[in-house]
C-alpha cells in the first residue's frame, strides 16, 4: 500500500484517549483527580485518530485512505460513539499490551463503509500477539454467526506511505518491550516509552508537534516521568509539545499551569491541526 508522499497534505490529529491502562477516573479510587469535576481530568486509555485533509491534487489511491487510527484501545466503542468516527482506513500499532489492542473486535463496525478488510500495521511481535489473542479472526475456517473484524496485517520494516503521507516507524524502549512510535510529516506520536533509542533521535529531527509519554511525577520502569518527559521535549525543540499516558497522579489544571510555555498535558478530545 505505498505510494509517493504528497507535500500538500494536512493532518488533523484527535486525542481519543489520553489516560494509563487503568484509565482516570480508576476503579475504586477516591483521590481528588478521580473525583474532579474539570473532563479534562477524565482519561480513556491511550489511542488517536490521524485525518488527512481531503485536497483536489491527491490520487484516487490517497483520497481513499483518509482515516488513520492509532491503537485499538480497551475503549475504542467509547471513543468512537464520543467524538463521531464513522470511518477507519488503517491502523497502525505501537505495542501489543492490552490497552492499546483490546478494542480491536469494534473495528469491524468500520468494515462496512470500507467495503474490505483494514490494513493493520506493526512490528512482528505485535502482529503475532494480535494472531494469538484475536484468532478468531484470522482464522481460515469462517466462524458461524459472523461478526468478525476483517483485517489484513502488514509486518513494519521501515518507512512506508499511507493516503499520500510517509509514516516514520520511531523504534522506541517500553521498560524492557522495543516498541514503536509513529512519525507523520512535523507530528510524532510517541507513547508508552521510558527510553529513545540512539538511532531514532534522527528520524525525530525538525518535529514540531510532540505527543509524548508522561505518566507522572515520581519515576517509572516503563514510562517517562514528567521531568523526563521535559527532558526530551527539550532536546527536540518542538513548537508544542502534549503529554500524554497521565495517570491520577496529575491534576490537569494545576499540572499544566506549573509547565513551560509551549508545554501541556494533553486531554481526551483535544484536536490538533497540524500542517
């Protein structure tokens, strides 16, 4: 599915959720987040939809794939019905942990206005884990009843074109798991991660719009602390620059107001226009 990229495309990017995998509010807790009454402080667990700006100068091939979603989350029938996804084109997966792929069984609701299988794209761990968890759906004998998502899966070795735009495969560090971030034109989208590699700081050169990973204050085996989070913003040097994977440890309001200029939590919902 690659095709040349097109310079003259625009993305509109939408949190859908921007929360860690228990989500925010978590069950049973009565801490002052879970129970705040600002909704930026309600976090859905982490996945956003990338939209291509439909432009006269695309091909028929790139105005067809419009719609890119990253990650399937627990929450993806939740996040669908909010914020009024009635398309899906593609999805590409930065890891296979439960948070990130248990909304994949939804996907076959987005099957009908497609008219075939989605693409699904990711790194061959997380392909196989998506064979294993979801067989049912892979499987060559069709299971009675229907009612099965339709995906065709491609294994990630590089860069690659998706609806006229390249997208960069930023090979990150999850605690001990290699998984991988996403870069679009000036965007990258890097989360669940507590280390960048050494090679994939170039491919991050010149972003302009950062959603990165930022559990929470206090550090963490598989996640980047706030300060930490800081650190590669600061490395980076992007115009603005979005945390995101916030668990009830950070009030929004009072987080954002003690960050730097160009510098937020991000939130469920929260657009993002970036040419």
């Amino acid at each position: 599915m690659s095709r040349a990229a097109d310079p003259a495309v625009t993305l509109r990017v939408t949190l859908l959720g921007t929360g860690t995998s228990t989500g925010v509010p978590a069950i049973g807790c009565d801490c002052a987040v879970c129970r705040s009454t600002d909704p930026r402080d309600r976090r859905t667990r982490p996945s956003i939809l990338i939209e291509l700006a439909d432009r006269a100068s695309r091909t028929a091939f790139a105005a067809a794939v419009r719609h890119i979603l990253v990650d399937t989350s627990t929450d993806l029938r939740a996040q669908a019905l909010a914020h009024d996804i009635r398309r899906v084109d593609a999805i590409l997966f930065t890891h296979s942990h439960a948070d990130h792929v248990l909304g994949l069984d939804d996907v076959r609701r987005f099957n009908a206005p497609h008219r075939g299988p989605i693409a699904c794209y990711g790194d061959t761990r997380t392909l196989a884990a998506l064979r294993q968890m979801f067989a049912y759906a892979f499987s060559p004998t069709p299971a009675i009843g229907g009612g099965i998502p339709r995906l065709s899966l491609f294994d990630v070795a590089g860069r690659f074109t998706l609806g006229g735009v390249e997208i960069v495969p930023v090979p990150l560090m999850h605690g001990p798991w290699p998984i991988l971030g996403f870069r679009v034109g000036p965007f990258a989208y890097l989360t669940d991660c507590n280390r960048i590699p050494d090679e994939s700081w170039p491919l991050l050169e010149g972003v302009r719009t950062l959603v990165l990973d930022a559990l929470r204050d206090r550090p963490h085996s598989t996640h980047f602390s706030v300060q930490q989070a800081l650190e590669v913003v600061a490395r980076l040097g992007p115009e603005r620059a979005y945390f995101t994977h916030i668990c009830h440890d950070l009030p929004h309001a009072a987080t954002c107001a003690r960050l730097p200029a160009g510098v937020e939590l991000a939130y469920d919902g929260l657009v993002l226009e970036v040419p």
